[in-house]
C-alpha cells in the first residue's frame, strides 16, 4: 500500500510497523502541539532580540563579539546532525538490525554534543570581552535566545542518552519507535530555530 | 547493501525517501553557503545583504520543513496543518506586532535605541 497521506509530522513508520504507526498518530500530533507553541517562545526571543538591537548601554555589540568562524561551524554540525537524523529514520524503517540505526544516532549525538561544546566556548570567548547577559539589554536578549536554544540541543542529547537506555532494556519496541520519531522532530525543528539565530543574530549582527 | 524483506514497493518509497534527505541536505547547504559567504567576502550594500540573508532563511526553513520534516501541503493531514497556519498567524501577529509598536516608540521617543 501507498501511503496517500502523512498522518503526522515527521517520517511516517508505514505498514512495516503497524502498531508503532497507529500509537504514533496520536503521540506525534500531541508533540507537534508542543513544538509548535516552543517555535512561538522562539520567535518572541527573536523579536526581543531585534528590539533589543540599539540597547547595548556603551557594552560590547554584535562586530566586538560575534565570529563568524565559529557561527558557521556551528551551523554545519548542526545541519549535518539534521541529515544523519534522517538516515538514523531510515535506518529505523527499513533495518531489521539496530546496527546501522545506532550507527547514525551516535554520529547524530556527536555532532550535538560537538556543537554544544563549541557554543558554550563562544560564550566564554564573550564573557572574556566582557560580553555577559548582565552587562546590557542587548546581551540579556542574546543569551535568553541563544542559551535556550542550546539548553534544548543539551535535552534532546539527554533524551537520546535515555532511548539508547531504553533501547538496551527494552529492544525497539514501540515506545522506543516512538520515542525516537518524536526526538528527530524535535532535532530537525531545532535545525529549523538555528536557521533564524545564524541569519537574524550572527549574519545580520555581522553585516 | 540489500535488504531482503523489503518487497519492491517497499524498496522504491525507501529510495525515494533517502533521495528526499539528500535533495534536502544540499538545497540547505546551498542555502546557508550563500548568506556565510555573501556575508564574508561581498562589499554588497547593507540593505542588499540583509534581504539575501532573510530570503535565503525562509527558503531553508521551508526547505527543512519539506525534505526533513515530511510536511507537504498536499498530503498532510488537515489538522497538522490548521496548526501550522494557525501558529504561523499567531507568529505574525505577535512578532511583527512588537517590531511594529517598539520600533515606532523608538523613533517617537528614544532614537537612540534604534538597531
């Protein structure tokens, strides 16, 4: 059978997986309600962020503390995480084993992990130049916007830590299954919020 | 590699589905190279600069929410949908509401906090 229809955001299990795909319908629409309230929290932070723009109260702007090194290797770790998430989908649909699927969510972890590790030295790179959230109103609106978009990358990181955990125990079975569908939706719409903190914050700071 | 147990149907949605990763990963990468290096390397005005960044970000964004998160106009279920256009209402009232108030509160009362 063709699928005519997705039933829900994200890649869909199919008929392989029947009862993981009937539980997910529900899951994931109930998750997308969630993602979609947090992509309002974002976009508030960006629009603080924006007004903040002209507050930086004689501290340090965007030319003293952005790089635009470190902006963009976050954004390809970030964007090839999203590409091996996929994979690690793939794997999770059409694999008997759970070989490759654990292959392509540890490579996933790393990148987070590695993109982490790089934010929070770009934070200690600002600090150093006296770029801290309470030195201007203009840095509170960076670091509330950026630092919760790096608290969600550590979560989700954490969730997968708990699904490898859970996977060990339990096998794939379907709440693992589904447990993994709703991480990648959560790992590619992370994908999505970085798209706008690279080009509103770091590229439009550093025209 | 092979897989057995996939029957042919079965074989053709996992290739398509692979190449919609793919397609989806390099129109990305295009997408972010061109603003990085426009950024890096042009003397393009400002103002130029700044709308090739903001377009190639909404291109991308659609982008990732085609090939990475699966969600296309035609075959999403209704519901999905209603919430994606009902948030991406709220977002606009919202965001361009704040930009439109404070901004024009600036330019009344405090131009020095203009970006």
């Amino acid at each position: 059978m063709t699928p005519t229809t997705n039933r829900h955001p994200g890649i869909n299990l199919g008929d392989m997986h029947e009862e993981a795909s009937d539980a997910c319908e529900s899951l994931v629409f109930g998750f997308w309600v969630f993602m979609m309230s947090d992509l309002i929290i974002f976009a508030l932070l960006f629009a603080t962020y924006v007004v903040m723009l002209g507050g930086t109260a004689g501290g340090p702007g965007p030319h003293e503390l952005y790089e635009m090194k470190s902006a963009f290797l976050e954004t390809m770790l970030l964007l090839a995480s999203s590409f091996t998430f996929g994979m690690a989908s793939l794997a999770l649909k059409y694999d008997r084993t759970k070989g490759q699927l654990l292959g392509w969510l540890v490579i996933t972890l790393l990148l987070g992990l590695a993109f982490i590790g790089l934010e929070l030295r770009d934070f200690h790179l600002m600090a150093s130049k006296d770029g801290v959230p309470s030195r201007s109103g203009f840095l509170s609106a960076f670091y509330a916007l950026v630092s919760l978009h790096g608290l969600h990358v550590t979560g989700a990181c954490l969730w997968m830590l708990v699904l490898f955990g859970q996977m060990a125990v339990h096998g794939l079975d379907t709440g693992v299954k589904t447990g993994l569908l709703r991480l990648g939706i959560l790992w590619h719409f992370l994908d999505i919020v970085w798209i706008g903190i690279f080009s509103v914050v770091y590229l439009g700071g550093l025209v | 590699m092979t897989r057995h147990h996939l029957s042919a149907q079965q074989e053709n949605e996992r290739s398509s589905e692979l190449r919609s990763y793919v397609v989806g990963y390099v129109l990305a990468l295009i997408l972010t190279l061109t603003p990085f290096a426009l950024v890096a390397w042009s003397d393009l005005s400002n103002m130029k600069l700044w709308s090739v960044i903001g377009i190639c970000a909404l291109i991308q964004i659609v982008v990732h929410f085609r090939f990475f998160l699966h969600v296309s106009l035609a075959k999403q279920k209704r519901e999905d949908l209603h919430l994606i256009l009902f948030t991406t209402l709220i977002l606009v009232i919202m965001v361009g509401g704040t930009l439109w108030i404070i901004l024009n509160l600036y330019t009344r009362i405090m131009p020095s906090m203009l970006p």
